[in-house]
C-alpha cells in the first residue's frame, strides 16, 4: 500500500534493505537503464519539439523530469514529450493563438508552458478527488488506437517540409496583419508531391537517406545478423544517424548559419533553464484564444492520462512477472500489480507542472522509452533520476553540437518513429470479427482527426462511442419490455384459454 501522495516513502525503504552488495546492484540497474533511455532522450526531445512548434531547447527542458520518482506508483515508467501530445499542442497552439504566434518562437514557447501548468493543474485537481480512473473509461482502447494512428499521419506529414527542404506550407492568417497559419493535411501532402516550397536536394538527400537507415537499423534482418547479446545496438540507430548528421554538417559548413544551404536547428541556449512561472504572452492573447486553450485542457489532459496509465500497466504485468520468474521480485521494491490509478494521475499533473515551471511544454508516459527502460533492468524510478542527469551534461555541454544537427535528420527520427504508431492491423481485427460498431468508431475517428484535426476526432470518435452504446443500451431495454409483455400476455392468453 502507497502512502498517499508520497509513495515514495514506501518504496525507498525498501529499495534500500538488505546488504550494501544488493542495493548497490539495484542502484547499478538504475543507473545503466538511465543511461541508456538517456541516450534517446536527446533525439527524441529534439524531434518532439519539432512537432509541437516549440523551441529545440524546451524539448530538452520538458525531459528534465525528476518528480515522478517520488509521486509514481510504477517502476518503469518514464515520462516526457511524446509523438501525440507534442502534436495536439501545436494545434491548440495554432488554433487559440490566432495567427499571431510564430511557430518556433519565444512566445509559442510560453504558450506551450501554460498549457502545459494548466493540464497539470486539471490533472492533479482529478487526482485529488479520485475521478480520472472513472472518467479515462470513456475513452475506448478503439477511440485511442484510431486517434494515435490518425495522429501518426498528421505528425508526418508535418516533417515532409523539412525532408525535402521544401519551405512550411503556410496559409494567409484570418486576422488583420496575423501570421499565416499552417495548411490542413491534403494542403501540406499536395505542396510536399508538388515540391511547391522550391525543395533542396542536398537536404532531400540526407532526408531520405537518414530514413532508409533508421529502418535498417529496427529490421529484423540486422538483429538476426547481430545476435542476441549484441542486438541493443539496434536501439542506437537514432544517436548514430545524429552524430553522422553533425559530423557531415561541420565537415562541410553546410548549415544555413555557416553560410550553407542546409537548415539545421540553430542556437541552442547553453545551460539549465532558468525558474520560469507560465502566463499567456498577454500581447498576444484575448478572451477566445484564451477560451481555446481552456477548452484544449480536457482531450490533453485525458489523453495523456490513458496513455501513461496503459503503459505503466502493460509494464508492470510484463516485467514485474519476468523479475518474479528471475527470482529478483523479493529484492524490488515495487510489489506485482502496485499501479495506483488515481496517484498516477496525480504524479503525472505534477510532472506537467514541472516541465512548465522550467520552459516545457505537456508531457506523458512514453512507451519507447518505457519499454527500453524496463528491458535494461530497472528496479525502481531512480532510473528516471539517473536519464534526467544525461539531458543535464547535455545541456551543459553538447548545446554548440547539436546546433549543427541538420532538420533533416531530426524529421527523418520523428517519421520513423512515428511510422510505429500507424498500425492497420487494430482496424483489421475489429473487422475480421464482424465488430461493426467497432469500426464505426475506428473510421469516425481517424477519418475526422485527419480532416478536422485532433480536437474534433476525437470528440467526435466518443461521441459515436457514446451514442452506439446508449443505442445498444435502448435496445436490450426495449427488447426486455417486449419480451415481459409478450410473456404477460402469452400466460394470461394460456390462462383463459
């Protein structure tokens, strides 16, 4: 049992028990899974604030995360920026700010942190009074899996321009003097097959090349031709590719700051973030952009709840069963099954809060890092501690290099790794079982994120949820009342007769 709001006074104790030996092996498991998910931190964090239209620095401040650890019930969870959450703030970003905010800006950048303090806020006043878990049960495993799959589509589709070093498809802003907005999605698939942004072929050829890459370097052929004990270095193929992109730029003095062709991401700020209280750029923002981003807290704030809670679940029923098989269960600090629904969310409102007190932006369980975390051997969350002190060195000391990555790679890491997302085979299923109500919401979902955007999908997937099942409710209700009467009137029939 977690103490409340503090489960880390439960756990810690014993994470420490037994003899100096056993909790130094503990600690050693922590620290080479920190390493190791610290590593794509870096990358990832890039790629994400790529999506989301923030500045490439806030990607790395939100993955500055070090209060899970002690509000957390899972010991392999890893929060931080992920594919859908990054792409539903640009779209609150670009929908409430009107066409004023320019993407990439210091302003889109405090945008980005007070969503992020609001969803917080929301998500922790849930926890408190315990109605997330009960909530979160709206949304279907099908509205999610039809939601992440559209968003895959949309968030690749937001990195073509960058592939081909084609200029942002943009349109003319609705207010007076705004900037332009971006285009809808058959807008920006049209101006990327019609290369209407002029393109560049050296970065179209590193685009493309970074992508073939990545995809050898998941195949299945190169794990069977690396073997077992060396098949980790599969998972390094994003920091390789990196590294190559910033050798070639500063062999060549490609980028455009070097004077070259090549669009790379440019000043990094050196150093830690500063202690930075989130408000609404004020000259920017009137009563209905303000109204946006209240209405956006919801779908944010539920969204990233499912997702975290799923994966914590998934995580702790996979690897919590491989430790008990191991026989190292007794030596972890984290009993089978311990995932408190209402704490996480509470832990991850926190985490929220955090990522925007230090310039970030909204933050959730991912599942890549997760995954990674807990099949290198994590005991507890100081794993999480030991990443977060990779994102430090890396702030501290690498901001000059990764100043020289190109755009190129970094889109080219972000449609990898959001290709994963993008599974037909959800859909599939639910129509090789005949499950009609399944794909009617499957469809509405996807079909309605793609066209009307992320809000509006998936509003409108629950709403056809909602109403198939209060038809379905209607039906059974109707069907038993008939059946009563029949019944009724069949016995007093057989009775006068």
């Amino acid at each position: 049992m977690h103490t409340p709001f503090a489960p880390v006074a439960s756990w810690l104790p014993r994470y420490f028990q037994g003899p100096a030996s056993t909790w130094k092996g503990r600690v050693a498991r922590d620290a080479i899974a920190g390493a190791t998910i610290g590593a794509m931190v870096v990358p990832q964090s890039l790629s994400y604030a790529a999506v989301a239209g923030v500045p490439p620095a806030h990607g790395l401040y939100a993955d500055l995360q070090v209060v899970y650890p002690f509000l957390g019930t899972s010991p392999y969870l890893v929060i931080g920026p992920v594919a859908v959450m990054s792409l539903m703030v640009r779209a609150t970003a670009e929908q409430a700010g009107g066409g004023v905010l320019m993407e990439g800006s210091v302003e889109w950048g405090r945008y980005a942190a007070f969503l992020a303090l609001l969803v917080g806020l929301f998500q922790i006043l849930m926890g408190v009074f315990r109605v997330g878990s009960k909530v979160a049960k709206h949304v279907s495993h099908t509205i999610i899996a039809a939601f992440t799959a559209s968003a895959g589509i949309l968030i690749c589709s937001t990195q073509l321009s960058s592939v081909l070093g084609l200029k942002a498809c943009k349109v003319a802003s609705e207010i007076p003097g705004g900037r332009p907005t971006s285009c809808s999605f058959a807008s920006k698939i049209f101006h990327a097959l019609t290369l209407s942004g002029g393109g560049d072929a050296k970065t179209a050829f590193i685009g493309f090349n970074s992508i073939a890459f990545l995809l050898f370097a998941r195949s299945s052929f190169l794990k069977e031709l690396l073997g077992p004990q060396r098949a980790y270095l599969t998972r390094m193929g994003s920091l390789a590719i990196i590294a190559a992109g910033i050798a070639y730029a500063w062999m060549t003095g490609s980028c455009a700051e070097q004077g070259g062709s090549l669009s790379c991401v440019g000043y990094l700020p050196p150093g830690l973030p500063g202690f930075y209280f989130p408000v609404p750029p004020i000259p920017v923002v009137g009563f209905w952009q303000l109204v946006g981003i209240l209405r956006a807290i919801v779908p944010l704030s539920f969204i990233g709840y499912a997702e975290a809670l799923a994966i914590a679940k998934s995580a702790q029923a996979r690897y919590a069963s491989r430790e008990l098989v191991a026989g190292n269960l007794q030596n972890a600090a984290f009993p089978s099954g311990d995932v408190d629904e209402d704490q996480e969310l509470v832990a991850l409102g926190a985490c929220n809060v955090w990522s925007s007190l230090f310039q970030g932006f909204t933050v959730t369980g991912s599942f890549s890092r997760t995954a990674i975390n807990a099949d290198s051997g994590a005991m507890s969350p100081i794993s999480v501690l030991f990443a977060a002190g990779v994102v430090v060195l890396t702030l501290l000391v690498l901001t000059p290099v990764m100043s020289l990555l190109p755009k190129a790679v970094v889109s080219a890491v972000v449609i990898v790794a959001i290709s994963r997302l993008i599974d037909p085979e959800e859909f599939a299923k639910l129509y090789r079982t005949g499950d009609r109500h399944g794909c009617a919401v499957y469809l509405s979902t996807f079909l309605a994120t793609l066209a009307f955007g992320v809000d509006a999908g998936l509003c409108l997937g629950i709403a056809v949820d909602s109403i198939e099942k209060v038809r379905r409710s209607l039906r059974q209700f109707m069907t038993k009342r008939i059946s009563r009467a029949l019944s009724r009137q069949f016995s007093s029939g057989s009775l006068s007769a």
